[in-house]
C-alpha cells in the first residue's frame, strides 16, 4: 500500500510539472482559391524546448491540425495557423518573416491567433484568416473575444467575474498590469485597479505560478 501511494504521489507531482494536452483545430474554407496546405506553428513556452509546428495538406476546403502539445507547466499555449499553396514552408522561414516584421501575429490577415484547443473555423477567405467565425468550441478563444469587447464596453470587471476561474481572465488581467501607474487610466472603467481584477480571479488561479508572478507585478509599485 505505501508503494502505492509513493507512486501515485511521484505522478502527481510528475503531472504538474508536464501537463500534454489533445487538441484539434479545424477550418472551412469558402473560398480556398490557390490554398493547399494548412500550417501550425506554437513557440514552445520556455526556453530550450521543442517549437511545435504541423502542416498538412487540405482537403478540398478543409484542413485538420491535431497534436498533443506540453503545456510546460503553463496553463494555456497560443499558436498561430495559415494556410499557403506550398507546402514546404519551414518553421525557419516562419521566424524569419515574423523576425523581418513582414508577418505580425494578431495583425496581419493571413495569420489567426489561435490556443492550442479544439476549435472548428468558419473562413471566408484564405488570405484573411483574422476575421475567421468559430464554428464549434475555442473556448478559450471567444472568451479573448469576449474580453476584447468587454473593455470597450468599459465593463470588464464583469467579464472577470463570469470567467474567474479562467486562464484568459488571469491573460487579460496581466496585460492590464502596465496601465497600473498612469494617471486617471481606470477611471473610465467598472473597476479601479488590476488588484481589484485580480481578487475577483478564482483562489485557484491565483495559487498558480502565473498568478503569483501577476500578483507580484501588482504589488510591485506598492513596495517601492
């Protein structure tokens, strides 16, 4: 029995520190014109590890990438998909083109901003995959939607609040952190600081080390 339990032990702990996650992405595209091939590409989430990248040719109009991908200790993994009539485009040429800024993930049409997780895409054209409609599941990826429009609507923390136990809302909350020190930045917003966002995260999220390294980065101005 104690052997047993020393074995289960070693996987838990095993298990928190490489979490591997299925996941598989597909799209429908209306209008494929001259688009063969569907690519993947996921920087891995810490220094020294393995990029992830796939590429497989469409079918007709469709295209399926799927993977298991380590989480390395993160709690969600962002990759980025396109699809191209060669398909002999290297993870090289990728870096180089973003590296070169000819490519911009999140700005340039050609690219989707993607989690790795199961998502099917509705894509009217090819060549403009940012304005792609999510079919069925990314989850994950309608909530940065919903965040998005959330801070239009100065309403956000109302988004955190109904996604409290979300990775993206620990995301979003992050990237407010900056804003903390200018002046009258809040004001116009249901909320008055990052630290208010951060105490409405569920107690979960806040006890991982993303939250911790979040909650730092808040209290930092503070101990100055």
């Amino acid at each position: 029995m104690r052997k047993l339990i020393l074995c289960l032990a070693l996987l838990f702990v095993s298990s928190l520190h490489a979490q591997t996650i299925k996941f598989t992405v597909e799209g429908i595209v209306q209008n494929p014109k001259s688009a063969k091939f569907a690519y993947l590409v996921s920087d891995a989430p810490l220094a020294g590890k393995a990029d992830l990248f796939l590429v497989r040719p469409m079918d007709g109009n469709h295209f399926q990438l799927s993977a298991t991908s380590d989480l390395e200790g993160k709690l969600l993994r962002e990759g980025f998909i396109f699809v191209d009539e060669r398909g002999a485009i290297t993870l090289a040429e990728v870096k180089a083109k973003i590296k070169q800024k000819a490519w911009y993930v999140g700005g340039s049409a050609n690219l989707k901003r993607i989690f790795l997780e199961d998502v099917k895409l509705d894509i009217e054209n090819p060549y403009n995959l940012a304005s792609a409609k999510i079919v069925s599941g990314g989850i994950y990826l309608q909530q940065t939607k919903d965040a998005t429009n959330a801070l239009k609507e100065r309403k956000f923390l109302n988004f955190i609040k109904k996604n409290a136990d979300s990775p993206v809302a620990l995301i979003e909350v992050g990237n407010l952190v900056r804003y903390a020190n200018i002046p009258g930045f809040f004001k116009e917003f249901d909320f008055s600081s990052p630290a208010e966002l951060y105490s409405a995260l569920s107690s979960r999220l806040q006890q991982t080390d993303e939250g911790k390294a979040i909650k730092k980065k808040i209290d930092g101005p503070l101990k100055k």
